[in-house]
C-alpha cells in the first residue's frame, strides 16, 4: 500500500508539474510545429524531374524543380550549360550576370528580366531557394533565343530542348497483331541504331546517340502481350520501354529498311516440341502468319484511337499575313490548334499530333511525313489571311492539284507505291466530304461567315497520304481588326466544329 | 553657371533628344516601307509592249481580276492592240492585269512585280519569269493566293488560246509556293469555277 501511496503521489506531482507548465510547452511545441512547416514550405520541391539540353556536340541534364505548378530551371546551370557565364554580381534579392555580349538581371519574386536594358517578363517570377537562382522552363522560349545564335526547338510543355542545326528525329508507332504474339513497328524519320536490355519485368530499347523528339511520350495498347511502349530520355539516353502484359513472352527486336523501322515482336515462347523458339524463327514470323498450333489465337483487338494530325501554318522566320498591332498568322493559327487540341483530347477519341513544335517552321514535306507516318485519319492545316470585308470568317478549302485532273482511278486497286507529289490524290473524295461536315457545323454558327468549300492548289495538303483540309480564318490583314480572330469565344467556337464535324465525317473517323 | 546659361544647355538637350527621336522614327518608316513603285511606271511597261502591235486593230480582251469577299474572279473586258506573237500577248495581258481593274476589283498583281520573261512552249504551257523581289510582294494567303494565280491563268488561257496552262518562275527558278500556300511546283490550268455564274 506504501508503494501504491508513493506511486499516487508521483503521478499527482507531475498532473500538478504539467497544469503549471501546461501553457508553455503549448507554446512551444505550437512553435517548434510552425517552424518546420515553414522550413518545409520554403525548402519543398515537391516533384523533382530532368530537363534534356540536347546541344550540337553533346547532351546533359538539369535538374527540373516544381514549386506549386511551376516547373523551375537553375538559371545559372542553364546558362553555363549552353555557352558560359563570364561573371555574377549577387546583391540581397538581384543578381546580375554577364554572358559573352550579354547583361542578364532577375529578381527574385519578379516576372520581368532584364536583358541588355530590355525589359522581358517570364510567366511566373523568378525564385531564389536554397542559395540556388531558378527561372521558371519558359525562359528557354522567352530569354534563350536572344542570347544563344544557334536556332532553338522547344516545344512549350516538353522537357528537352534542342539548340543547334541538328534536326531531331521523331517516331510513330503501329502495333499488328501475330498469330502467337505482337509486333510493335516504331517508323523514325531517320535511321538509327538500338541495344537491348531487360529491367524490372520490362525491356529497353536503347536508341543510340541520336537525338529524338517524340510526337507522343507514351502509347497504351489493348492487347494481350504488350501493355504500353513509352519514350523516356530523362537520364539524357533516348529510350523505349516497352512493358509486356505477363511474364515468360520473348522479345525480338530489328532493324528495317536501312534503320529506319525498328520491328519488335514480342512472342510467346512456341512448345519444346515444336522446335520452333528459335530468334530466327520468331524474327520471321509475319502478321497473319500461322505461328504454330500451340500459340494461342490473337484476339480481337480494340483499334487503336484514330490520330488527327494539326498543322499550325508556318513559324519560325516565316510569319505569314500580319494584321495590324503586331498580329502575326503563325501565333494566331498555334493558339487556334492548341484550343482544337484540347478539345479533341478532351473527348478521348482521337490521339492528336502537332506538326510543328513551338515556333518552328518544318516545311511542306515534314509536315506530311508526321501525317504519313502516323498513319493519320484526318489532316488539318490552320492558316489566316485576307477574308473580305466580312470578318470573322473562316474559309475551307480541299486541296486540287495545279494541272487539273489526276490519272489516278478511285475504282483500281491502290498502287503498292503512290508518288510523293500525289498522296493526297486518293484522298479527295473523303476530303471533300471532310469539307462538307466541317462546314455544316460552321454554318450554324450565326455570327462566323462561311462557305462555300473551295478547291485549292494548297501545297501543305498535297503529300498528306489522308484526308486534309485547311482552313483559314479572315481577315489577318494590315487594314482590319484582328479582335475578333483573336477572340478566345470565336476561336473555341471553331475548336468545337471541328470536334463535331469528325463525329459527323463517316460517323465519326477511325 | 548662369541661369541663363543652364536654361540653354536644357534647350539644347531637348533639341538633341528630340532631333534623336525624329531620326528613329525617320528610320524606322524607311525600313518598313516597301518600294511602292507608281502606277506610271506600270503604264509605261504596257505602252512597251504595244508598241509591238501598233498597227494592229484593237481587240476586245476579257481579263479576270479577284474578289476576295466573294472569293471569284470577277470579268472585265478592255480593248488592247494585241500583238502578232503570242510571247508579246503573254506579256501585254501580264501588264493590262499589272494596270489593274478599271472597275475597282482586286488587284492579282501587286505594283512593283516584274516579269523579267515570258515564253511560250510547243506543249501549250506559257512560263512567266517573275522577278525574286514579286513574290513577298504578293498578298499572303491560301484565298488570296489562289484568286492571284488563277486570275493570271486563266486570263491567259482565255485570250490566248495557244496557251493551255501557266507555269510560274522565281529569277528563273521553281519555287514551292507563291507567298507559302499555293502550289507553284506544276504548271496551271484554268479553274472555271472560280468565276461566278454570272459574269
């Protein structure tokens, strides 16, 4: 009883010790709490991630720092990155740098930069964390150019960047089926070497020195043997990884028609008895090919979602018409794709790729091989120019080949081989009757001029192996107001035609 | 110093600063404006080539100038001393389309393009030389472009019935578009339904 008493008294000293320090230590574990939160909120990246610089004679990575939603670089690694920085000056919230020619001066918590005396605002203000000066990604499209001479790709969202003349390469995938397994033809525009390696379940598809810009980063399949093939470069090693859907299936990858197809069929392994599960055999192995009686059939597989390619017409040193104030085609035609872009995405339907990446101008070639080698449904080029009086306007147009007539015949069997020149040939019929859906939808809209659709000798749509169109919004000229062409009402008025004139064409493109 | 003397050092600084901005702007209208060759300079060229046909009667010549509100050409018809060769032809409806519409239509040609040559092949197919300074000259576009080239081709074609199709040149060279939209890499033929039902 003793021991109990004594115990008792113990525990009444320290309720008492606590009730008279109960308000201090409230205090301090309230402040110890507050301090590491903001110690936290000032020092939290929340997602760290790599930028790719992708330079003439070599390739590197910076670290890609995420505060709130915006994606941060390190100006000075940036900038030592692609040329070098003579000096800094650092002063309590400024620092000043001096690259070759060059005086760059940022603030922290300020949008606007200064470049020799010229004053440049960014899209979110610069930050100073950690002793390290970062600049938010869109300082590559808005302040890099001016300091750099070579040209410069970079296409706004993406995380690489491309300086120098070397062009990339770029890729599109199809997916076939065989009798015992799957075959993934990744078709680059230049030719390109591979090594293979396996990795947590899944394989890499090395893709040499060779720098590549991807269309798409990631392609979902529905089939049974292969989940997905995805690009990655994060590490600066352009990659594919392509992830099967069960274990114990073989891969084998090779090269075509002079590097530039990769083929990978992924198989399953053929019976013992079959003595078929040799690399020679499963390399040979085609689409439609009877793989042996103890693969399991291919099932039916859901298609793949119809690519609608966009064309914004020119870029880069190639504005196009010019309105008044400064109002150039190429801007207006990219901010009329990106809205059709989001809406296209937005019904889940259709896989959509850009034909140009920022403020680039591919010419009429490239743009048709991104159409042709997507293997695209629609093709849609976006142009502006002078519409008339009547604004706003929008004129469709189907491509008529300048000399007439073609030889070809809509009823014979299609040649193997079709020339360049007339890819879209084939196509006119559905073209048209693209044409006609697009401008049934416009001509509901009350307060937009249309009509009629118009043949033209539009050099963009004549190698695009698809059914094309342009359209082109008025009037961008020095005489008119281009308000309402720049009107984001009007502009997502044209978005959402387009999205239910491809549910109309055919019932919808596949 | 005076405050006399400091009243006219301001003077002379604004004076300065304001002659500075004058020369800007001075320079920067220079540098904008495009050579606006006159209209004499047009008629003069035409009158060049009439004097090939002097004695010639005067014909009725229908030529096809643009609209690009309606988006046709719209027809125009003119009398001109057409010349004996079908090259000199060639050239003088290039000039009477470089004149423009007596009646206020769109001008296919812009003021200041030269044609440094014209010939005609044994195939039908006229080929005009333009000179390298014409093409930025013309109006960019995929409407305005088209209208232009057709209503070159097809005023060639309808006078000249020698002539079947239009093969455009760049200082002697194929290009691939007149102004980065039409086609110029194959030689035109006429395109009727540019015209409106009615003339």
């Amino acid at each position: 009883m003793g021991s109990v008493a004594k115990d008792g008294c113990k525990l009444k000293d320290l309720i008492g010790a606590f009730r008279r320090h109960s308000r201090s230590a409230f205090t301090a574990g309230l402040g110890i709490l507050l301090g590491a939160g903001a110690l936290l909120w000032w020092t939290r990246p929340l997602r760290s991630d790599n930028f790719v610089f992708y330079l003439p004679a070599a390739r590197d990575v910076l670290p890609v720092r995420t505060l709130g939603e915006t994606s941060y670089l390190p100006l000075v690694g940036v900038l030592n990155l692609v040329g070098k920085v003579d000096a800094l000056r650092e002063s309590s919230n400024k620092l000043s740098l001096w690259y070759g020619d060059n005086t760059l001066e940022v603030r922290d918590n300020n949008r606007k930069v200064t470049l020799n005396k010229t004053s440049l605002k960014l899209s979110e203000p610069v930050r100073f964390v950690n002793g390290q000066w970062l600049v938010p990604v869109d300082f590559l499209s808005v302040v890099l150019p001016r300091l750099v001479k070579e040209p410069i790709e970079y296409r706004a969202g993406d995380k690489r960047i491309f300086i120098g003349s070397a062009k990339p390469a770029t890729f599109a995938v199809r997916l076939e089926s065989l009798a015992n397994g799957a075959r993934v033809r990744v078709e680059f525009t230049s030719p390109l070497t591979f090594q293979t390696a396996a990795r947590d379940g899944k394989w890499i598809l090395y893709l040499g020195d060779r720098a590549i810009e991807p269309l798409e980063q990631k392609f979902d399949f529905d089939n049974p043997y292969v989940s997905d093939l995805r690009f990655d470069d994060q590490d600066g090693v352009p990659k594919l990884i392509l992830t099967p859907k069960t274990s114990g299936l073989d891969l084998y990858p090779a090269l075509e028609e002079g590097g530039k197809v990769l083929r990978a069929d992924i198989l399953k392994p053929a019976a013992p008895a079959t003595g078929q599960a040799t690399g020679a055999a499963a390399q040979s192995a085609g689409p439609g090919q009877a793989g042996g009686a103890e693969g399991p059939a291919a099932l039916p597989q859901r298609p793949t979602l119809p690519v609608v390619v966009l064309d914004a017409g020119h870029g880069g040193s190639d504005s196009g018409a010019q309105g008044p104030n400064g109002v150039l085609e190429k801007n207006l035609v990219a901010q009329i794709v990106v809205r059709v872009r989001t809406a296209l995405l937005a019904t889940q339907k259709y896989r959509v790729i850009l034909t140009r990446m920022g403020d680039t101008d591919p010419d009429f070639d490239q743009r048709a091989i991104v159409a042709d080698t997507a293997h695209a449904a629609v093709f849609i080029s976006f142009h502006a120019g002078n519409l008339g009086f009547r604004s706003p306007r929008v004129a469709v147009y189907t491509f008529q080949p300048p000399g007439g007539g073609s030889t070809f015949d809509p009823l014979a069997p299609r040649p193997l081989l079709m020339p360049w020149n007339e890819a879209q040939t084939p196509h006119l019929a559905e073209s048209q009757k693209l044409a006609q859906a697009l401008e049934e939808q416009l001509s509901r809209l009350s307060e937009i001029q249309s009509g009629p659709i118009q043949p033209a000798p539009v050099r963009v749509l004549r190698s695009v192996d698809a059914p094309a169109i342009a359209i082109e919004v008025g009037s961008l000229e020095p005489n008119t107001d281009p308000a309402p062409l720049l009107d984001s009402q009007f502009q997502q008025k044209i978005a959402s035609a387009i999205v239910s004139a491809l549910d109309a064409f055919e019932g919808g493109v596949s | 110093m005076t405050s006399r003397a400091k009243l006219l050092t301001v003077l002379v600084l604004v004076i300065v600063a304001a002659g500075a901005l004058y020369l800007n702007a001075l320079m920067h209208r220079l540098r904008s404006e495009r050579a606006q060759p006159t209209e004499a300079s047009a008629r003069t060229k035409l009158a060049e080539a009439s004097l090939h046909a002097q004695n010639a009667p005067q014909e009725s010549v229908t030529l096809f100038f643009p609209s690009n509100d309606q988006g046709v050409l719209l027809q125009e018809t003119r009398q001109l001393s057409l010349a004996a060769s079908d090259t000199d032809r060639i050239r003088q409806i290039f000039l009477a389309l470089l004149e423009g519409s007596a009646q206020g239509h769109g001008a296919p040609i812009p003021a200041g393009a030269e044609l440094r040559s014209a010939f005609l092949a044994a195939d039908g197919t006229a080929y005009l030389d333009l000179a390298a300074g014409a093409l930025p000259l013309f109006e960019p576009g995929i409407g305005t472009e088209t209208l232009a080239v057709y209503s070159i081709v097809d005023s060639m074609c309808y006078n000249i019935p020698s002539v079947k199709r239009v093969k455009f040149l760049i200082q002697g060279q194929e290009v691939e578009t007149l102004d980065g939209h039409v086609d110029l890499t194959e030689a035109f033929v006429p395109d009727t339904s540019l015209k409106p039902s009615t003339p």
